[in-house]
C-alpha cells in the first residue's frame, strides 16, 4: 500500500495482523418513542474505539475491507435485572461497517410474567476477543409490559360505528393506560369481523368493514362504516391479528383470514379460553341499539 490506512506510510511484504479495539460504546434507540414495550425488538448501536475515544475504522466485517477484523458481538444485561431475560443478544461481524455496527430486529427483553412493573435495563457489548463496552458507554432501555385492549360498541344502524381502542402497560397493582404509546399502528387487514346477527338472532345479511388506526397518547377508534344495506340492524364479533399467521389468537370461536400485524407484544390474557398471556383482543359491536337505561338518567330526586 502506498499510504496504508491513510498514514502516508508505504508498506510491501505480507503479514497476518490482529486489530482489537479498545473497548466498546453501547448505545440504544427505543422502539416506542421514550420506551420499548417487553418483547418488542429494539435497536443497539455498538462502536469500537481506539484509547483515546476515536472510532476504530478498521472493525469492519463489510466486503471494504479484507481481512476482515470486526468480530460478532454478544450483548448481555449488564444490570442483571432478573425480571426477565434478553433475548436474540448477538450482532454478526458483518454487521460492522468502518467500526460501527447495529442491530435490525433484535434484541428484545422477555418478561417472565406480563404483570411486571416498568423495568430498566443496561446493554453491555463483548466480542469474541473479550473486547467490552464494561466501564464505557452502556445505553439503558427503558421497558413496559403491554397490551392492546377493544371495549364493546353500540350506536345507530345509519351511521359509523366508533369501537374504543386503548394500549395498557402494567403497574404496581393494574392495568393502565399507557398514554406514551405514540406508536402503535394496526392496519385494516389485521381486524377480523365475524359472526354477524341480525335484531332476532339469526345470521344477518349485512355487512360492514373496519378501518385501521393509530395510537395518540395510547387511544384511538376503530371506524367500522354503516351496514349496508343502511339501516340494517347488525351485531358482529371483531378481533386484531397482533401475530404474524392468517388467522387471529382471540378467544372467539371463528378466525377469518387476516393480515397478522406483528404486535406480538401488545397480547394478553383476554378471555378464558387460555391460561398463557398470548390472546388477541376481541370485542362485540352492535348496530341498531341505543345506551340502555341504566346509563341514562332524566331526572334524580332524593326522598326523605
């Protein structure tokens, strides 16, 4: 080389020749904005550095280089938070580009009971020659444990029907609404419509569809549009896909073909078909009805 590495130096011969950073810098890009829901991949950077702090150009496992130098990465919990467990720790050699490597849908920390309370965890880096982020740099992620919960939906047989869609994050005692969920997208082919009934109970003949939605603050409305023909009175169970199969994990007793959204992570124990917190969300929408009687009050006067 006529100007090895840069240096100006000139270099003839051959050798083998072993490059090791000095250490490594850790740092982490969460998934959901401030945080990453438990089981839902988040990003680690990992950079190798020379002594004084400079980026080690020549970690590279790319096709730019040859040799290459870059060595796969583990990363570990370096809080120890026994909470759980991080799963997919690892970043291959080739991920390393001039000493800077990612990982691409990987790691993600496990829970070992969805009911656990807001954890933080610390990524520590090691390769495979022992070169560590130990007493550098360490990024820490900040966790939640969620789930995506529809409540039941009625109104008028002429017009949109708006189901009530809120994310939940587990603390202390309860499930409660996780107002930082500025995230979470589900598309119109993951909800699954079902079971339509007409006013007497039998199979209805109307139809509706479901629109996708995004969370703000944690909440939304899944828009269901009139039954058509319009005025049909129509009651029908619904469910979201969060998998990644054809068919919905709801406790409802049919499964139409979805588009599974990959929310894994927003599952939960909702209904008593299972024990494990793996559910779909599911909920029952009704048109032709009104609020019933006990949730409307004309006049209230106290008697003595």
């Amino acid at each position: 080389s006529a100007s090895y590495l840069g240096s100006g130096m000139t270099l003839t011969g051959s050798a083998t020749a072993t490059f090791k950073p000095h250490h490594f810098d850790a740092t982490t890009t969460a998934a959901c904005g401030t945080f990453s829901y438990a089981w839902q991949p988040f990003v680690v950077t990992v950079t190798a550095r020379n002594a004084a702090g400079n980026t080690t150009l020549n970690y590279d496992g790319s096709v730019n280089t040859s040799p290459n130098f870059a060595k796969a990465v583990t990363l570990s919990d370096g809080s120890a938070n026994a909470t759980g467990t991080l799963r997919d720790p690892s970043l291959a050699a080739g991920a390393f580009v001039n000493g800077v490597g990612s990982t691409s849908g990987s790691p993600y920390f496990a829970f070992t009971d969805k009911r656990t309370s807001p954890q933080s965890i610390t990524l520590r880096a090691t390769d495979a020659d022992g070169v560590t982020s130990t007493g550098f740099a360490e990024g820490s992620m900040a966790l939640r444990s969620g789930r995506l919960r529809l409540s039941n939906a009625f109104g008028r047989a002429k017009a949109p029907l708006q189901v009530p869609v809120v994310a939940e994050h587990w603390l202390d005692q309860a499930w409660v609404a996780n107002t930082a969920d500025h995230c979470t997208v589900v598309p119109s082919a993951a909800i699954a419509l079902s079971n339509p009934r007409n006013a007497s109970g039998g199979v209805s003949a109307a139809t509706t569809s479901a629109a996708g939605f995004a969370l703000t603050a944690g909440r939304a409305t899944l828009s269901l549009a009139a039954p058509a023909p319009l005025g049909s009175s129509l009651s029908l169970d619904l469910a979201i896909n969060l998998g990644d199969t054809s068919a919905d994990q709801s406790c409802l007793a049919n499964h139409p073909t979805t588009t599974g959204a990959r929310l894994y992570w927003l599952r939960s124990l909702n209904g008593a078909c299972s024990a494990a917190a793996n559910r779909d969300p599911a909920a029952r929408s009704t048109f032709g009805i009104y609020s019933p009687e006990t949730q409307r009050t004309v006049h209230v006067r106290d008697l003595f």
